[in-house]
C-alpha cells in the first residue's frame, strides 16, 4: 500500500494527534516516514522602520528553536514505538511546503491534522489542509 509517508506538523493538538496516528500507521505498513514542520518565511514587505535591526535573526531562531522542539517530541514518539523516522524544518508557507517536501522525498501519503474550521472562521483564515487536499497530487489523510 503505502511506502513512503509524510506526516506535516505545527506542534498543535489536533497536529499531534494527526502525527501518532500516521506513525501507528507507519509502523503497521512498515513504512518510511518523513515528518515536517513548516515556519513562514519572514514576509518581505516588513519595512525596516517597523522593525529592530536584529528582528530577522531573531526570528529565524526562535523559528529554528520551536521547530527543533517539535521534531524532537516526534523523534521520541517515534522511538518508543519502534519506528525510524527523518525530520525536516522547512521555511515557507506551510501548504506549499509540505506538497514540495512530499514531491522532493517521493512520498505517496500525506498525513495532516486539520482544525476543522468551518463558515467565515475558514473563509478568513485559509485552511492550509483544504489548500493540501485541493493541489497535491498524491492522497492526503486527514485527522480531526
């Protein structure tokens, strides 16, 4: 069936159900997998007047910092039930990356968690999962 899965994460509730589920899954079908966190680029359109100097960098780190803590809850999860898994931190809008992560690493599965957000709540906010589903070319598991 499935070989090779990747499990997108934001390090939220419903993000962390989504990644124990995929990595049951993972385990029964003996899959590889492939778990990502996306943190959105620092938008270009920040005037420096706005910002400090160092706002950047301080940025990229906490960015670096709260992935890091995120993959490496995953990477434990992970081993204690056995499973090897590779984790990535990728910076770009997070829809976007995990269709170009699953694309780049072969994956045939993608699991995500989704908020479930319904009428102008979803409307205003986006759905990064609606957004994953509609444009990726591989199928999509999602939990609520």
């Amino acid at each position: 069936m499935f070989k090779h899965i990747l499990i997108a994460t934001d390090g939220s509730e419903v993000a962390t159900k989504a990644v124990s589920s995929g990595l049951k899954l993972a385990k029964k079908l003996a899959a590889r997998v492939v778990v990502m966190t996306a943190s959105e680029p620092l938008r270009a359109t920040v005037t420096a007047e706005t910002i400090a100097a160092n706002f950047p960098a301080a940025y990229e780190k906490a960015t670096q910092a709260e992935a890091e803590r995120i993959l490496s809850e995953v990477r434990d999860e992970a081993r204690t039930i056995g499973l090897e898994c590779e984790t990535l931190h990728v910076v770009n809008f997070a829809a976007e990356a995990i269709i170009e992560t699953a694309k780049a690493h072969a994956c045939d599965l993608i699991v995500m968690g989704s908020h479930g957000r319904r009428g102008i709540a979803r409307l205003l906010l986006g759905s990064q999962a609606t957004k994953v589903v509609t444009l990726s070319s591989v199928p999509v598991l999602i939990y609520r």
